[in-house]
C-alpha cells in the first residue's frame, strides 16, 4: 500500500481506502492515481471483500487534479496522458466487483466530485460541498461532466459545469449525486450502516447486478432488456439463488454461505 493511500479492515467483507494526501487536499497527482489504480486491482481481485468505502483524509474529500504538478511540464501529450490515467481510475471503479460508496466529509471538487459519481454509492456530512469549478481557471471539467451528466439531470449538471459554483450537500442529495446527509460526526458510522446492508446480500448477486446495471445503462432499452434476462438467468442458476428461493418457498430466512 502506497503512502498516499490507507486501508484499513473495517469488518469481514469491508474495507476503507482513505486518500491520504491531506496537506494538499487530497489531490488527485501522478503518484494518487497510480496507486488508486494499483489498489483496485487488487480489489478486484479479492472475492472476500463485499463493499468497499472511499474516504479522504483531512478537511476535503478530493480537491482534483494536482494543479502545480499539471503545471510544471505542460504538453499536450502529457496532458492527454494524464487525463486517460485518470479516466482509468474512475472506470476501474464501475468496474469493481464490489459495492464502492464514498464518505465525503469535506469539499470535493473538479475530479473530486467525479470520484464521487463514479462510486455507486455516497454519504456526505451536512458541511460537504460539491462542485465540478474548472470554468473559473479557464479549464472546461469535461472528464468531470462525464460522471456527473450520469448522476445528475442534464440542467442541474450544466448549472455546475458552467457557474463553477459549489452546492451543498442538501442539494447534491436533491440532485442525486449523494444519497445520505448526515452530522460530521456521524458520516463513517452511517457509511458503514449502509455498508452492512449490503454486506447481508450475496455476493453473486451483488457482482452481476453491478456489472448490468452499468452495462445497460449505456445502450438501448432493447438491448438493455437482453442484457439483463441473460444475467437473471445466470443469477437465477446461481446456487446463493437457488437458495434465497427455496427459503421464500419454505418460509425461512435463506442460508448463504458466501
């Protein structure tokens, strides 16, 4: 594990990855991205581990990119570079077998409100502010628009694009980008309440359904539909299933073993 990251086993099943660069606001450098990739590797590969939470050390959640070190050697072929290292990140999180939801306890912003739309889930402290703000340097948040035109309705997304200006976490609940508001004090406790919920489903059916709906999110409806009867199908073969049925038939709680 890379200093720019802590992990720690919360419970059988859970971790938290907390970004810990808190001196400069949990920016997204080289170095940051380097090792959030390295780290979902090797969660993916982990078939322990149901849910995962994404936390940020210090007073912001993530604040972007690290602009002075976008600075020091600017080229566009650098630049092009840097933002596909990046857009791996944030796909390799919708890629993960497992749940991911963010605990936002400070600011994030630019690529920092596109981690959070790209976790599955998030809780976020009443004092969190949220904001896609590169149209005050004169930089577009395009890769950020990504994320959060999937997130969010297309005016409320095209109000922070263009505006630059933060809102707050009541809002970004409104909008659908979060889905919890709570005390400062409470956001790791009620991010791990939420993690428990799903720590309870089976993990077959966790990985499948992530997976699709992701999947036919992007494509048409009739596609979409295809999609997913295939991958009901394969769950419904699925032994945790078979079981889950059979209990609801009988009137039991189910006994899954994984």
């Amino acid at each position: 594990m890379s200093d720019l990251l802590q992990r720690e086993t919360v419970k059988p099943g859970l971790v938290r990855v907390t970004l810990n660069r808190p001196e400069a606001f949990n920016s997204l450098s080289e170095g940051m991205l380097a090792a959030l990739k390295h780290e979902l590797d090797t969660l993916a590969k982990d078939d322990n581990i149901k849910v995962v939470i994404l936390a940020g050390a210090g007073k912001a959640f993530c604040a972007g990119h690290d602009l002075k070190e976008m600075r020091a050697a600017p080229s566009q072929d650098y630049y092009e570079g840097l933002f596909k290292q990046c857009s791996e990140v944030m796909l390799g999180i919708q890629r993960l077998p497992q749940v991911v939801i963010a605990q936002v306890e400070g600011v994030a912003t630019a690529a920092g409100c596109q981690l959070v739309a790209m976790c599955d889930l998030a809780v976020a402290a009443e004092s969190a502010k949220f904001a896609v703000s590169g149209v005050n340097l004169g930089l577009f948040c395009s890769t950020p628009s990504v994320a959060l035109s999937r997130n969010i309705g297309r005016k409320e997304a095209m109000y922070m694009l263009v505006t630059g200006e933060f809102i707050s976490s009541d809002q970004a609940r409104d909008w659908g980008l979060i889905n919890e508001v709570v005390a400062k004090e409470s956001v790791a406790q009620a991010t791990e309440e939420l993690a428990d919920k799903i720590l309870k489903k089976p993990a077959p059916a966790l990985r499948l359904g992530k997976r699709l709906f992701y999947e036919q999110i992007e494509t048409n409806i009739a596609r979409a539909y295809e999609l997913a009867g295939q991958t009901m199908a394969c769950n419904m073969m699925d032994e945790t299933a078979l079981e889950g049925v059979q209990a609801f038939i009988e009137k039991r709680s189910p006994n899954w073993q994984k």
